[in-house]
C-alpha cells in the first residue's frame, strides 16, 4: 500500500450587519469564497462553504483511497460582536452535498451518518440524502461566546464530535462542505461573525483491490452519487 494523505484548504470569512437581529448579513465584501445558504428563497445567516479532493489520477489507476483517521487545522480564533456562538459542521462525502440539506440536518441535532428526522425548515421538507457509508469524515463543533471577555467577541470550542465511517472509497472525487450556523437568542445573532482559516486532512492508503471488489465498490460509489 501506497501512503496518502489527501488535505483541502477552507478559506476564512468576514461578514457583518448593522443590528443584531437583523435576519441578514449586511456587508459580505470579504465571503471569500463562501456562500449563504438560503432555505426557500428566505433570508438567512448561515453560511456554507464547498469545495472536492479530485482523486481521478489514483481512479485512472484503478486504486482506492483507505482512509485512516480524519482531523482539521483551524486558525487562531473565532468572533461574534453582540453573538452568543456558532454551529459548525465540517463532511467530506463521497457522493455531492447539497449545503441546506445539511444545515436543516444540524437543525435537527443530528449530522451526515446518523439516523436524522424528515427535514422540516422554512416550509421545505427533504430526506437527508447522506448515510454512513458515504459520510467519510464529519465533524462536528459548538462554539460559544467567552463571557470573562465579552468585549473581544471570541466564541470558544465547547463540543466537538466526530460521526465519519472512514469508508475506503474508489469514488473520482470526494466533495468537501462546511456550514456555520450562528446561535440566535431572542432574535438576535450579534452584529459580526469571523470564521477562522481551515485544513481539512485525511491520513490514509492507496492500494489497489482485485479486479471484482473493485468494481463492485466502483459500481456502488456511482449508484450512491446516482442516489443523490
């Protein structure tokens, strides 16, 4: 087996409103490459990143990719002025992801992989779309506002999960997302939102299978993504 470790680098982003309760970001001049995520056309401040790992090189080959563990580098610090915190959800998926299914998935207290209700946001109902087998890598963290210095309006980790198969795979790409989701207390979900530079990384193996499994879990990748 051949070591591998595939990585993706997420941008930071800088958004900001004039009141705390207003239900949009004003000035999203500095996104970054980052999106928001609407749900039936209303207005709305989470914001969701995406972007892939493209492995058809090692595909060409005939090779699939064994991952081995899963674990994200973060920059310094994430704000909230007048906030209380954010949801974060990082998923490295085999099959693409659709980013307001998977805020309305962390809506529900749940994420990509575990058994989640039928969505029900903004009048949309969906079926998560993700299951374990395709959720390679998630995970999951809580920041809340540091209350010795509300001043500085820098939220701190919490909780942390982790819920991702590690499934090996022989899928051409992996898709990449990550959706924040500030906390709203009365209405209101601070004035700025500062979310730090990522990596994404995952230790694993390319190796190549037999000729029959490979084709089966090639065969079975595209009728995930088919599913999708």
């Amino acid at each position: 087996m051949e070591e591998q470790t595939l990585r993706i680098e997420i941008p930071g982003c800088n958004v900001s409103k004039p009141a705390a309760d207003d239900p949009e970001w004003f000035d999203t001049t500095a996104l970054n490459g980052w999106s928001i995520v609407t749900f039936g056309g209303a207005p709305s401040l989470v914001l969701g990143w995406q972007g892939s790992i493209d492995l058809s090189g090692y595909a060409r080959d005939y090779k699939t990719f064994y991952p081995e563990g899963g674990l994200i580098q973060e920059g310094p610090y994430w704000t909230a002025f007048n906030g209380f915190g954010q949801s974060v959800c990082t998923l490295v998926s085999s099959v693409p992801i659709d980013l307001e299914q998977l805020a309305l998935t962390i809506t529900t207290n749940s994420t990509p992989g575990l058994i989640v209700d039928t969505l029900t946001a903004a009048g949309m109902v969906g079926i998560n779309a993700q299951n374990w087998e395709t959720t390679l890598f998630c995970e999951t963290q809580v920041n809340l506002i540091n209350s010795q210095l509300p001043a500085l309006g820098i939220c701190q980790p919490i909780t942390k999960k982790q819920t991702g198969s590690l499934s090996p795979s022989a899928a051409q790409v992996l898709y990449v997302a990550k959706i924040v989701i500030p906390a709203t207390v009365s209405n209101a979900t601070g004035t700025t939102l500062s979310i730090p530079a990522s990596r994404v990384i995952l230790p694993g193996k390319m190796d190549q299978e037999p000729e029959l499994s490979y084709m089966m879990r090639l065969s079975r990748s595209i009728e995930l993504a088919n599913q999708v």
